[in-house]
C-alpha cells in the first residue's frame, strides 16, 4: 500500500476542525442546546451510578494510586486528581452499566465522553462559562458523530468497538472547544485523537474492559486536545487519508460524504437518543416489542425474533453467565428477563440475577433470526425488530417496532428522562440534591460556571 493513495474526501479533517474551533454557542440552535442540556443531565445520573460499580472502582483505585495534581473531582469519591486521571475514571462510570445515550448512526454514547471531559476542564478553570461548556459538548457530538457515520456499521462488523475508536473525537473536539484552540490546532487536536483510540469488540462476551474504552477515548481526546494547544502536531488528514487513515483502516468500506453532509444545518448533536434499559440499544426495539404482548411467561411456548444482520451479529450469541457485561449485552438473556418478569431494569443485571435458573432455562423457547426484510430497509433501521410469540394454547401474537423508544423517531419526554436520572441516583444522592443537581443541568447556559455542578458530583456517599 502507499501513503500516495488520493483522499476519501479532500480537506474532510481540516473543514470539521475549522467547524468546531470557530462555532459558539450563539451559532448553535436553540433546540440543539436544548437536547445538549438534557444529555447532560442523563449524562451526570449515569455517571454517578456509575461510579458505585465495581469495575469502575477499580479504575478509581488505579487512579487514586497513582496520584496527580488535584485538578479535576473523581465523581463520588471526596478525591481530586489530574485532569487525565479524573476523565479516566469518570468516563469508564458513564459507559459502566449499558445506560449512557446512543447515536443511531454512528454508534456512539456521546455523553459518557463529553460531559466528564468539559466538567473536567471546567472545574480546572472557573472562567469557563455553562454557555462555553453547552457549546463544547454540542462540538464534540457533532464531529464526532460525523467521523462515526462515515466510518459506517463497518467499523462494529470489522470487530472495533465505536465507543473506544470514533469516541476519541467526541473528546478531542470537546476538550478543543474548551481549550479554545485555533482552527489549525483542532485539526491536530483530532489527527491525534484519530492514533489514541482504541476497543474490540470481543469485549462484549464478558470482560470489564468494555466500560474502559469509553474512559480511555475521552483520556485519549483530552491529551489529544492539550497536547494541540502546546503545538504538537497530529496528522492534518486523519479521517480521510487513503492509506493509513482513520476511515481506510479501521472502517475500510467508509461513506466519507457524511462526514461534511449537512454540515451547519443538519445537526447531528440532535439526533442523540436516550436508553431506557439499562442493556445494549441493539435489543430495544424487541424488547419494546415483547413487553407489549403482555403474554405472561406461563403461557409462551415460544418466542421468534426477526432483527437486521448487525443486531445478531451484536446481540445474538449463545448466551452463558460471563459477567454482567455478557448479560447486557445478550438479546437471549434481555428477552427472557422480559417474558419472565415483564419488564428490565437495573435489578435484571446482578451477579447472581444474570445465572438465575428460571431464566437460563427460559431461553431456550427464543429463538433469533436475521430478518431479510428488515435488513433490507437499510441501517437506519438496524435496531428493528419483529416479534412473534407461540402460546400454549395456540395463539400466535406478533408484534413489529421500527424505532426502539428513547430513539429520535419514537422519542421520550423530558419527564421520562429526569425519571430516569432519578432512579439512577436513589440511593447514591439525598432527594433534595437530585433534583438540585437536576436543576442546574437543565439551566446549564445560565450558569457562570460548573461549580455548582462540581460540588454536588465530588461527595462520596456510597
């Protein structure tokens, strides 16, 4: 191969930077910010959740050990290390149980990066304002976003985890905004991040390291971002360099016109979805589904599920014990922990849940299948799923959801998602500070800046 290889799309990385360094929050919509501001607050609740499992404190422990100055909190713990450190930890909470937001397209969860990285910075400098820090989490979805859709479902089906790869941008761009780097130097802020990020995804059978990669590719696009601001250099090309480029090596089959497509107008930052099960937003739209048989577990004999060629490739392996992760991840075992109790939630995802017997033997009436029909209608509707439930009195009940719930085009309400941030905090904050904390969220551009937010995240009380 040769470095000589023409572009995928000439100036692609120089354009995007220039995009990110220049746009302020004036420039943004209102309804873009608006949606920022809500993915924030979701954000912080999973974050904090988060940060009580032991995979991320593990990390904590890791951090903590290996000091640093005291710049930046580590959420729930009355510790303040490095600001490196802190992302670390904070973003590994933030994709610690299956709960942080989805960008259908690009296959990312752009607040488990964004949102600990500007809070980062932000308590390190009181001058950053809630308007700077809204607009630096909108920058970093929006390119971001645009790197993963241009890498398309390829990226996944070539075994990179979205999350740790496409996710360094999110990070790179958010610290960039806030670092308020030069065009010039967020386009090297992002030709680094493109070397820094990193996950595969065989990690989705069971392992801890999963949750990593999220708070390593925010660690990555931070110490991308700073490294830009003292004028290091990263490679001006990086998305679409025809040899050795981000789109043509990991991606390898790109479509490098969403990267510019819209750019302005169509945002991206917008189109961020919510998740409302806690598991993996390939089995949504069937778990949707399932729920809405209300075919108690007693009369099933058997479940067929129809999805798109990506969801079974994500979702629809043998299912065995290995971890809470495994579960998560699982179609089998997220639909017989739906037949069996009629719904899921956090309590479905246990150590000793996640072996149950009942639900073990269970799976073995549900059966998954890729759909050609639903396959055929494109990525834009790789979560569907069709449902079609045997009973043992010989009915026969099928149900179809196109747009799981929480996605853009089947949304939730605001309330939904503050309910959600609620149950993720019962226990871990005193009711009165939930909804304090929930308040500034949701006013975040009024704020002068994160010290209020900061305050409520560092007490450890769990």
């Amino acid at each position: 191969m040769s470095s000589s290889l023409p572009p995928l799309l000439p100036h692609a990385t120089r354009d995007l930077a220039r995009f990110a360094a220049r746009t302020r929050f004036d420039d943004i919509p209102a309804g873009v910010t608006d949606k920022v501001k809500l993915s924030v607050l979701d954000g912080l609740g999973v974050c904090l959740h988060g940060s009580t499992l032991p995979w991320t404190q593990k990390v904590r422990d890791v951090v903590l050990a290996d000091g640093g100055k005291p710049l930046a909190s580590v959420w729930n713990s009355d510790a303040k290390v490095g600001l490196s450190g802190a992302v670390l930890v904070n973003s590994t909470a933030g994709h610690a149980f299956e709960m942080d937001d989805i960008h259908k397209e690009s296959i990312l969860h752009p607040n488990s990066l964004s949102v600990p990285t500007a809070l980062a910075l932000a308590e390190a400098d009181p001058s950053l304002t809630g308007r700077d820090i809204v607009a630096a989490i909108a920058m970093g979805a929006e390119i971001g976003a645009r790197i993963g859709n241009a890498a398309t479902m390829a990226l996944f089906l070539n075994g990179f985890h979205p999350q740790g790869t496409s996710g360094a941008f999110v990070a790179a761009v958010t610290a960039g905004h806030l670092l308020k780097l030069t065009a010039e130097q967020m386009q090297h802020a992002i030709g680094i991040a493109g070397s820094l990020g990193a996950g595969l995804m065989a990690a989705q059978e069971g392992a801890m390291v999963k949750r990593l990669h999220a708070g390593r590719a925010a660690q990555g696009g931070l110490t991308a971002a700073l490294l830009a601001k003292k004028d290091f250099t990263g490679i001006t090309d990086v998305v679409e360099a025809g040899y050795g480029g981000f789109l043509s090596a990991i991606a390898r089959t790109p479509n490098p016109a969403r990267l510019l497509d819209g750019l302005g107008s169509d945002w991206e930052a917008a189109k961020v979805g919510f998740k409302m099960y806690p598991n993996v937003t390939s089995i949504h739209a069937a778990l949707d589904a399932m729920r809405d048989t209300k075919i108690a577990a007693r009369d099933i004999q058997s479940i067929e599920i129809g999805v798109g060629h990506m969801t079974f490739v994500h979702t629809a392996w043998d299912y065995k014990p290995a971890g809470v992760t495994a579960a998560q991840m699982n179609m089998f075992y997220g639909i017989a922990a739906m037949a069996l109790r009629g719904d899921v939630a956090a309590r479905d995802y246990t150590e000793d849940r996640i072996a149950d017997p009942e639900t073990l033997a269970f799976i073995s009436r549900v059966k998954v299948f890729v759909d050609d029909e639903l396959e055929g209608m494109g990525a834009a509707f790789r979560h569907a799923a069709r449902v079609t439930v045997h009973t043992t009195d010989g009915r026969t009940i099928k149900r179809e959801v196109l747009n799981r719930r929480g996605s853009p085009e089947n949304a939730v309400t605001r309330e939904d998602v503050e309910r959600k941030f609620a149950a993720n905090l019962v226990g871990i904050l005193p009711p009165a500070e939930i909804d304090r904390l929930k308040n500034l969220a949701l006013s975040l551009d009024t704020l002068p800046n994160a010290g209020e937010i900061v305050k409520i995240l560092l007490p450890a009380r769990s």
